[in-house]
C-alpha cells in the first residue's frame, strides 16, 4: 500500500514543476514578447503571458492546500526552483518560441492523461481549468515554431537547436514521471502512460526527426 504522505509529496512536486515552468514562461512571455518580430506576435505573447502566470498562481494555490495551507497564496515573487534551465535562460524571440512550444506540448501530453484518467477527482477539476487556454497557447507556439522553422538564414537551425536544449530536459522528465512508481501505484497516472512517447508523435514532423534520442 502506498503512504499517503509520499502521494502527497510527489504530487506537490509535480505541481510545482509545472507551475515554476508557466511562472517562468509568463515572465519571459512579458520581457521578451515586447520585443516580437511583429505587433501581432507581441500583443498575443503579452497575453499569453497573464494566462501562464494564472495557471502558474492556480497551481501554487493548490499545491499550498495540499501542504495543508502551508504555503503563500498571495502573487508568487518567484519560483520554488523547479523550473528547467533551458526556460531561466531564455533571452529572445527563437528560444522563447522553441521553450513555449516544447514545454506546453509536454505539458498537454501530462494535463490529457492525468485528467482522462482522474476525470471526476480533484486532480481532474484542477488540470481541466488549464486545458482549453493550455490548448490555444499550443495553437500560437506551434505557429510560430512552423514560420521559424520555414524562415532563411540561421533562423530555422536556431530555433531547433534552442528546441533541443529544451527537449532534453522535457523528455527526461516526462521518462521520470511515467516511471514514478508512487504515482502509479496511487493511481494518479496509469501504468505505462508512455508520456514520453505520446510527446514525441505529437510535434511538428521535422522536430520530430530532430529528437534528443538519447534521454535519460
């Protein structure tokens, strides 16, 4: 039988993995998004932005009543230091569009399986809020990753190697999640949930070719 306080424990941490990566993500969506290449592409970073950081505070609230309402519920100065390093060091346009797009495509992987298999508990009503803007932020990544990836130059071999760095560590979180056996073994993810896998089959077709195969 699984301990309860370990379920707890795991699931907080998983929560504020998430949350760190939007927090970072809505941060960088403001400094970088005002310099975009258009005012299209700006005025939708800059609305991005306050959608990350809402599912960012969202997540940190609940994470905080898991911790028994330990925890600030107040706006969140900074992250609990479980955001990837490729998202910290983003600094410009190709690699925010290359962090945006990996991370919420991982991120939509992770939120479908944990809410289609927890669809009435509190897991799924507290994922479900995220899933329709979860949704829209993908659309604008994913566009914006096919025009970089489509553009002259450096631009298109930039992009996929700030994709890269971002997917190294992507994948080898999602690996450590799918085989986390407390979370299985509480039921909050399915045995062999193949996180890792569904990720890859999900990206743009060249990225996909271009994949970090050697993840650990």
């Amino acid at each position: 039988m699984v301990n309860s306080t370990n379920v707890n424990y795991e699931l907080i941490t998983l929560i504020e993995t998430i949350a760190d990566n939007k927090f970072i993500l809505g941060d960088r969506l403001v400094e970088v998004g005002v310099s975009g290449p258009d005012l299209e592409g700006t005025l939708a970073a800059i609305a991005m932005a306050q959608s990350e950081l809402g599912h960012a505070r969202l997540l940190y609230n609940w994470g905080a009543n898991l911790k028994g309402g330990k925890g600030n519920k107040n706006d969140v100065k900074e992250q609990t230091g479980k955001a990837f390093d490729s998202i910290v060091k983003i600094e410009e346009w190709i690699s925010l569009i290359a962090g945006l797009y990996c991370m919420n495509t991982a991120l939509n992987i992770l939120i479908t399986a944990l809410t289609s298999h927890q669809k009435s508990s509190d897991i799924g009503l507290q994922f479900n809020k995220l899933v329709k803007e979860q949704e829209e932020h993908i659309l604008y990544s994913k566009s914006w990753a096919l025009k970089l990836l489509n553009d002259g130059g450096s631009i298109p071999a930039r992009f996929v190697n700030a994709f890269k760095l971002c997917e190294q560590e992507v994948i080898t979180w999602l690996k450590q999640v799918e085989n986390n056996i407390v979370l299985v073994e509480s039921d909050v993810l399915l045995k062999n949930s193949n996180l890792a896998d569904s990720y890859k089959n999900t990206l743009i077709p060249s990225l996909r070719d271009e994949e970090i195969v050697n993840a650990q």
